[in-house]
C-alpha cells in the first residue's frame, strides 16, 4: 500500500515536472554521472577505519618485523638460565636481624620523653595557693569595676560639660543605647516657637539658605 | 556477499564495545555510495568528496554512541554529510578569497576539468545550470530529482518545513527550465 502510495506520488510529480519543464523532463536522469576511481569504495571502509580507530595506534611505531622475531627471542629468553645478578656478602642475611631489632632499640631510647618531672607535696601546697590569690585577687576587681557604674546623674553631667569639647562625636553617638533616652514631644509648628526660632536666626545672623543646604 | 544488517542492529552493535568497530565498518559499507552521490553532487570535485565523507564519517564515529534513535539514521547522516559539504565550500571560499558568485564559475570549471565526468553535453549543460542555483537550492534539487528522496526525509535533513522545500523544488525547477531554453 505505501509502496503504490510513493510510486504514485513519483509519477504525480514526473507529470508536474513534464508539464513545468519540459526540456528538464526529456534529458535522461543519469545516476553514475560522476565516475568514481576503481576500487574507491572497496578501499574506503579501512581507509575510514584507520582514520578512527587507527589514530591511537599511529602513535607507537613498531620496528620492522619485530612480530616476526618475537616468537624467537621470547624462545631464547626462556632458555637462559635464571642467575642472580647482584652479589651478596657471605652470611650477611645471619646477622640481619639482630642488626635490625638493635637499631630499633637504640632509636627507643633515642626517644625517651625530657617531661618526666612528678610535683612533690611542696610544690602542690604552692601552687594550690597561688590558684585561690588569682581567683580572690579577679573577684574583687570585678566587684570595684560595677561600682563605677552607680556614678550619680549630677556626675556624669559635670563630667561631661567639661570634656564634651574634647570627645569625639563619633564615640558618643556609639555609647548612645536609645531606649534610655527620653524624647520630649514638641510642638515645633506652634506659632510662639517659630517666631522664637526666627528671632534666634536673625540675632545670630544665620544664613537660613546655608542650613537648608547643609539638610 | 556478506548480509546487510538493519540499522537497528547495527546500532545495537555499535552500542557493545567489543562488536563497536565491526558495526561502524559494516555502517561505513552500507552508506558510502548514497552519502558519497550526496556530497559528490554539492562539491563536484572527486578529491574534495573523498575529504569530505571521510570528515563526516569521522564525525558519527565520535556522536553514533549518543544517536538517540528519535530520528531515523539515513537522515541523521545526511545531515552530517551536509554540514560538512557547506562547511568545506564555505572554508574553500575563505582559503581562495573566492566571492560567493565565484563559486558556482570554479565549479563548474572543475566540472569540465573533471576527467571522472561522464556526461555529455547535455548532462553537463544541465549540471551547469544545477551549479547556477543558489547552494540551498541546489541541495534541495539534487535530492529531490536525483535522489528521489521524499519532502519528510528532506525536512528532517535539511530542518526546513515540508512547505518550502516543495516551493524551492519547484523554483529551481523553472530555473534550470529556463536556462535550458535560453543557452
């Protein structure tokens, strides 16, 4: 069915190409147009195989008929006789472990460890003393460093309004904790206030322009 | 006369490694003469043929192991073997700083050279006129008129709609008509 379906659809189109082109139609279709060299196709298959396969081969070269003389020499190989080619002194392998379990001990004792020091009862009592100054001598400067913390407001306040100048901005915005800081709502809006604040810039003589800038 | 395997079988050969080159060798028989016809017909000259199909047949030694059998394996080669005919007109171009136009000249002058030409004068009037087709065209001709090969395959080839190649068919049809009538 489908070979009569496709040599239906060759002869539609031979009569489409007959009726559209029919010089095209009338030369005969020739298929060995191009003449191929004698045996190309014979020798292409291993021509294709070597140019795959062979290429990871091409990179050992094998000396002329070194396949032919391998049988021969593997041959002659097996033939010679097994003779141990370095010499050994006389009853040298007698001694050889002795030697060698020596030289192991020696290395041992090479390697005894130097800490090896076991306090006496003196040397306990002193250090046990020395630990309970440490902890004693810690504990109350601890205690005196949280009293500082109980400076009264009028300190802290005297404190700062004789050093303000001399802190750094940056390290009092960072000691800020603002949860500790109480802002007084205000009323900037009111009327009394901006006049207050206008009569402050004018007395000064402050450029209201240079501020806005500055914002 | 040695039994031609299904490309299923032989792709499952290929797939085992022990049988993978006895499968690629029988591969390499099985499609030589039509991949050779193909690209013999796009590059004209017989050496540049044999350059070409042992480039392509190199390529699906490398990507055979990844052929996901979704499309079938006649149309998957020739589209390598495609590929690899315009690439090499378009590095010969680039090598001879030949101008597109060129192209279809040197070809043709090559064809005339050509001691393995068997035409007569009017198969080679007809080659002509083939080589005067824009190079897409011509591919779509030559498969078609010579090759009798079915718009689907074509498609699956070329990866053009079955739509325009029926068109460019038939244009290049009333080209080479044309030029027939007028030389």
């Amino acid at each position: 069915m489908k070979a009569n379906n496709n040599t239906s659809n060759s002869d539609n189109e031979m009569e489409q190409l007959k009726k559209i082109a029919p010089s095209l139609f009338a030369i005969q279709k020739k298929e060995d147009l191009f003449v191929v060299p004698k045996n190309y196709f014979s020798a292409l298959p291993e021509k294709i195989q070597e140019l795959t396969l062979g290429k990871k081969q091409e990179s050992f070269v094998v000396p002329e008929n070194y396949f032919e003389q391998l049988p021969d020499k593997i041959e002659q190989l097996l033939l010679i006789d097994k003779k141990e080619t370095f010499e050994i002194p006389e009853g040298y392998f007698d001694g050889l472990a002795h030697k060698i379990q020596d030289r192991v001990n020696q290395k041992q004792e090479a390697y005894e460890p130097v800490w090896n020091w076991k306090p006496s009862a003196k040397w306990s009592l002193a250090m046990v003393t020395a630990c309970l100054c440490i902890y004693i001598g810690t504990t109350f400067f601890n205690k005196n460093i949280g009293q500082t913390e109980q400076l009264s407001a009028n300190d802290i306040k005297q404190t700062l309004n004789t050093q303000v100048n001399t802190i750094d901005e940056s390290v009092l915005i960072e000691q800020v904790n603002m949860d500790d800081i109480e802002v007084e709502e205000t009323n900037v809006e009111s009327k009394d206030d901006k006049g207050a604040i206008e009569n402050y810039l004018i007395d000064n003589n402050i450029d209201v322009n240079a501020i806005a800038n500055e914002l | 006369m040695q039994e031609e395997y299904s490309d299923d079988q032989l792709l499952d050969q290929f797939q085992q490694e022990d049988s993978r080159n006895f499968a690629f060798n029988l591969l390499v028989k099985k499609y030589q003469r039509r991949l050779y016809s193909h690209i013999r017909r796009i590059v004209i000259d017989h050496d540049d043929t044999n350059d070409v199909i042992q480039n392509t047949f190199i390529k699906v030694w490398g990507s055979l192991i990844n052929f996901n059998r979704e499309s079938q394996l006649y149309t998957w080669l020739y589209r390598i073997a495609t590929n690899e005919s315009i690439t090499f007109l378009n590095k010969k171009r680039k090598k001879f700083f030949i101008p597109i136009v060129d192209v279809e000249h040197q070809l043709a002058g090559s064809l005339e050279d050509d001691s393995y030409f068997s035409g007569d004068e009017i198969q080679l009037k007809l080659q002509k006129a083939i080589l005067k087709l824009p190079e897409k065209q011509r591919i779509v001709f030559n498969m078609k008129y010579y090759e009798e090969m079915k718009y689907e395959d074509m498609s699956e080839i070329l990866g053009t709609s079955v739509g325009a190649l029926k068109a460019s068919y038939h244009h290049a049809v009333k080209k080479i008509e044309h030029f027939l009538l007028n030389r």
